[in-house]
C-alpha cells in the first residue's frame, strides 16, 4: 500500500495538470476576496518581496458594493472612508454613495496595480504537505499562505419561522433589494431593526406607512455632535481602538447601533411602526412575540447573513458552528488569516475605515513568518 506522503505528492502532481492559464502558482500568499479588506492586503503586500494575486468571483472590483440597494449611501463620512494611501475625493464631510465606493475601489486597485483576477470562485481550499491548495474555477493555485477576505456577507440567512406564508406575500431579503418600485401596495413589514432594515424602511415610507419587526430596543446614534461628525469623536475619545477582547466590546456586540436620526423621526411620525419580534407567519398574518397580529402584503428580510466556508476543508480552520477560529486573523493553522470580519481585532474592523489597522498588521505577521 502506499503511503500517505506518496498519495499526497501524486493528489498534488495530478492537480498540477490542471493549472488554469493565466493563473500565478506556487505563490506565498493568495487572497481571497477583492472587496475593501482584500484590496487593503493587497496594498500592503505590494510593499514586500512577496508574490502573491488576489482572487474574487466579481465581474468588476467593486460590485460587492454595485450590486447592493440603489439609495445605499455610507454612514462614515468621506474623511473617514477610505483605503489606505488614497483619499476619496469629494466633499469631506459628505456622505460617498454605494457606486462612488464601488468605483474608488476600482481605481485603487488598478492605481496600485494590484494582481486580480476577477470571475475567479475558490470551490475548494486543502492542504497537501506544506502548500495550500485552491482549485477554482479557472484551475489550481498553490500557495504557502491563504488570506480569506471574503467579508461577512456570505448566505442571506431568513429565519425558519412556523406557518405558512401565502404565495400572494411579497418575499425579498434586503441583499436582493434594489428600490422601493420592487414592492407592490399594501402593508409592508421589515422584520430587523440594524441599518439596512431602517434604511430601507425609510425609503419605503413614500409609498405609505411601514411596520418593523425587532426583538430589541433600536439605538441610535448622530451622525454629527457639535458640528463633528460623529467618526471624528471616536478618534478624538479612541473608542475606534476599543478591543474584541475588552469589556466595552462585549456591551457593543450585543445591539448595532442605527447611524443618523432620520429613522427616529420617521418613528415619532408613526411612518414606521416598531414592533415586537415576528414569531410565525400564517398565510398573510403575522404573529408578534406579544399576541398581537398584523395583516402584511410585503417582507423585506433585513435578517443578516450566515457564514459559508463550506469550501474550506483544512481542519482546524473553521469550528462546528461554521465560524473562523482566529485570533486578531491569525488561524490556529499555520498559512492560514482573515480578514474583513466584523470585531476582527477591534470595532470597525469589517468596515472600509478599519480595514487598514488588521491588513497591516497581518502584513507584518506575514512578513515574519514567510521566508
């Protein structure tokens, strides 16, 4: 019988007739994903001696952002979203759209020149001796060290809730939304209460009053304090350096804050009405957690996403609950990081102002350990 070595050196020779063309092999570092924190390694990593390409199944570098709701606009200020090395034009103390940042990521990476390769879907990532391993759709990559920046947003998750819900109900989940056009007359109900649920519930208030279904209280947050935009108090204060592991960041996890006012006055209008946590659906008939029931036409989902790593299948990587195990990004397997993820290290770090503070900091640990 041969051995275990032997059958891994002939796995790997057999990929190796599967290299796609145009594809870089025998890389020291793969990153996967081309949104805000791939782009960020990848700046970091043009800085070193070290080969590398990032991969993403996109089109175009950008249409993470491109693709989301048409009047998606960010909360953090242009001062205060940005890459590192390039300033996003415009004013400062604006707001930058979906499409501006969807094309300032384009031209940062194409500035900077940095290795991608679009429509390019990592199916599966293994280890074989000591080389990663990525078989895509375009062919085989081997690399000593894996970067997976494939941010948060994986699978829409919509809750298992019981009932059945009438054919004749409107469905969508927030990341297929586009515009308020997509929703036909009658009551809508928007079951989650986190930004883009009062986003979108505000948008919706044109075409008449919205019901929004949250288990919680919603905080919100100003955009500005004493003519500051609130970003600027966070640096000032330091709380954008508050840490995973700190007391502070337990408190904050627990409920995302709404930025901006505008919702709470919508509320105080009665256009949005808050309402208690759905607990089942009977044909057009919600059930709320405190008996009451409200008749609906339309749901919008704005329930989050669900991790997907199913294609990783290096153990040790990803625990039972389908959740990276890392610390500040750093895997308990050797070669492999993340980055992107919300609280990776500190608050703000899945966010485009954030992303910066990890990539260099992985950058570094990279550096150190990669020969």
């Amino acid at each position: 019988m041969p051995s275990r070595r032997s059958l891994a050196l002939w796995s790997t020779n057999n990929m190796k007739d599967k290299v796609g063309e145009g594809l870089d092999n025998n890389l020291d570092v793969l990153i996967i994903g081309g949104g805000q924190a791939g782009l960020a390694m990848g700046y970091y990593l043009k800085k070193s001696e070290h080969s590398f390409i990032v991969v993403d199944a996109s089109e175009r570098v950008g249409d993470v952002w491109r693709y989301r709701y048409d009047s998606l606009v960010l909360f953090s200020p242009r001062a205060y979203s940005s890459l590192p090395g390039m300033n996003l034009l415009g004013d400062q103390e604006g707001f930058p759209t979906k499409d501006e940042i969807a094309d300032y990521l384009e031209h940062y990476c194409d500035y900077y020149s940095i290795p991608i390769r679009l429509n390019t879907t990592v199916l599966k990532l293994e280890k074989i001796d000591d080389q990663y391993v990525a078989s895509t759709n375009h062919g085989v990559i081997f690399t000593r060290n894996v970067v997976i920046a494939t941010g948060p947003l994986h699978k829409p998750y919509i809750p298992n809730l019981p009932g059945t819900i009438s054919s004749d109900v409107f469905q969508i989940h927030s990341s297929q939304y586009r515009n308020a056009s997509q929703v036909p007359p009658g009551p809508v109900l928007v079951v989650g209460g986190g930004n883009s649920g009062t986003q979108i519930a505000a948008e919706l208030t044109a075409k008449g009053p919205v019901s929004m279904s949250t288990g919680h209280e919603i905080i919100f947050i100003p955009r500005r304090i004493l003519n500051r935009s609130i970003f600027w108090w966070l640096r000032v204060t330091r709380l954008y350096k508050v840490s995973n592991a700190s007391r502070l960041a337990k408190l904050l996890k627990k409920r995302e804050p709404v930025i901006g006012l505008e919702v709470k006055s919508l509320m105080e209008d009665g256009k949005i009405i808050v309402m208690d946590r759905v607990i089942a659906i009977n044909d057009n008939e919600a059930e709320l957690m405190d008996g009451s029931k409200i008749c609906i036409n339309s749901i919008i989902w704005a329930t989050g996403f669900k991790h997907d790593y199913s294609w990783v299948h290096v153990p040790g990587v990803i625990d039972s609950q389908n959740k990276p195990i890392h610390k500040k990004g750093i895997s308990q397997i050797n070669g492999i990081y993340f980055l992107g993820l919300p609280w990776l290290s500190r608050v703000g770090s899945a966010q485009i102002n954030g992303v910066a503070y990890d990539a260099k900091y992985l950058n570094k640990y990279i550096n150190r350990n990669t020969k």
